[in-house]
C-alpha cells in the first residue's frame, strides 16, 4: 500500500508523477484553463489534497493574484511543497488534517469561489467521499465551482482489453509505461496493492447530483476524469 507520510515515497512520487499518467498534463491543462476563468480575485481556491504543491506552483503561474488554503495529511507531501512553494508564502495557507476526519477539520473563514481536488479523493473509503462531497458543497459560495480531477473505477473485466489498448497508445506516444495490469485480474490486485478506492464514473455523478451540485463530466480518458460541479 502507498504511504503518502512515508518521505521516500512522497518524494519518488514527487519527482515523477507523470510517467505512469501522461494525460495528467492535458487534464490539469484543462482545469487551469478553467480557474483562469472561474477565479474571482479577492476569494479563495479551497485545495482538497495539495500534496506536494504541484498544482500550485502551476496556479501562481497561471494567476499570480491567486489565494490557495490547502488541505492535505502528510507532513512529508507538505515539506516538499514548502520548498516547492518558496516565493509564494503569501499566497497559501496549509491545514494539516486526514479527510477521514472531517467532523473536527477547521478552515480558514474565506470566501471559497473553487475547489479542486486532484488524484486524491480516490483514496478514501466511499462514506468519506460522500462526506468530503458535502463538505465541499458547504464551503463554496453560491455559484461556485467544484473542480475534480481522479481516477475512476474500472468494472467490467469485459471492457478492459479496451483501456489496455489506451494504455498502451499513451506509451507510444509519450514513451511511458502503465502500471494498471496486463489483465483485469492484475489492475483490481494492484488497485488493492496500493489501497486505492476508486469509484465508477457514474458513481461520481449520482453522489455528487446528490449532494446538491449541478454536474459534468468534461475530460475523461480511459480511467481519469474531470468532473465539473457547480453549486
């Protein structure tokens, strides 16, 4: 199972967090159009799971009057962040808290135009995501706009010599290799491997209608989506 506290593994993560997800760039691409647009200067970005400040770092570019409050649980993602993040000190502000703990997370009172949370969600158990949903639609301000980036779930063993073709096309293309499994078989033990908790794309478009939101699915390729929500 990965251990995001553990350093060594936060900073292999963070040396090469593409290789094995080449559509990272075009779906974070994406979303950063859309901030670009949706951000009101003088609010807040509410990131669910800064980790290691990538998609910061990529924000302050982006939107050099951008505010972030991020919200993440190892300390060893964080440090990385914090060298990643030197320069920006005054435009974020971390709040070390695990999401299965939502009932005692404080954040900053900020006006939350955005939210995003990229390759994180997928890691907690299903009751924690709903929880995470509702918390989210709660802290935004009327209006305001969920970004979700994350891996779905893949359930038909069926379908998946499809995703395996994707997957090997990416490789082609960006000289990259997939570690989801040769065979379906291979992908759900992996999965389980790494304790992740991925749920179907449908799942995510239910529990978020759900919660309150108006949503869509905008970017999907093979097992990675970006959904949009808005409150």
């Amino acid at each position: 199972m990965d251990d995001w506290k553990d350093p060594a593994t936060a900073r292999s993560w963070s040396t090469d967090p593409l290789s094995h997800n080449p559509t990272r760039v075009e779906q974070l691409d994406i979303l950063l159009s859309i901030l670009e647009v949706e951000y009101r200067q003088h609010t807040t970005i509410l990131d669910i799971g800064i980790g290691s400040g990538i998609v910061e770092e990529a924000i302050f570019k982006r939107i050099p009057y951008a505010y972030v409050v991020g919200v993440d649980s190892s300390r060893a993602m964080l440090e990385i962040a914090y060298e990643r993040l030197r320069g920006y000190e005054g435009q974020y502000e971390v709040v070390v808290h695990d999401l299965i703990e939502l009932e005692t997370l404080e954040l900053p009172d900020e006006d939350y135009s955005v939210v995003i949370s990229v390759q994180t969600i997928h890691n907690v158990k299903d009751e924690h995501k709903r929880a995470v949903f509702k918390l989210i639609y709660n802290v935004l301000q009327p209006g305001g706009l969920f970004l979700l980036l994350d891996r779905i779930a893949i359930e038909k063993p069926e379908l998946f010599s499809l995703y395996r073709n994707l997957w090997d096309r990416l490789g082609r293309i960006h000289s990259s290799r997939s570690h989801e499994g040769e065979t379906f078989e291979a992908y759900v033990q992996n999965i389980a491997t790494r304790g992740d908790l991925p749920i179907t794309l449908e799942q995510h478009l239910d529990w978020l209608r759900e919660t309150g939101f108006e949503v869509a699915c905008l970017h999907l390729h093979g097992n990675r989506a970006l959904f949009a929500a808005r409150k």
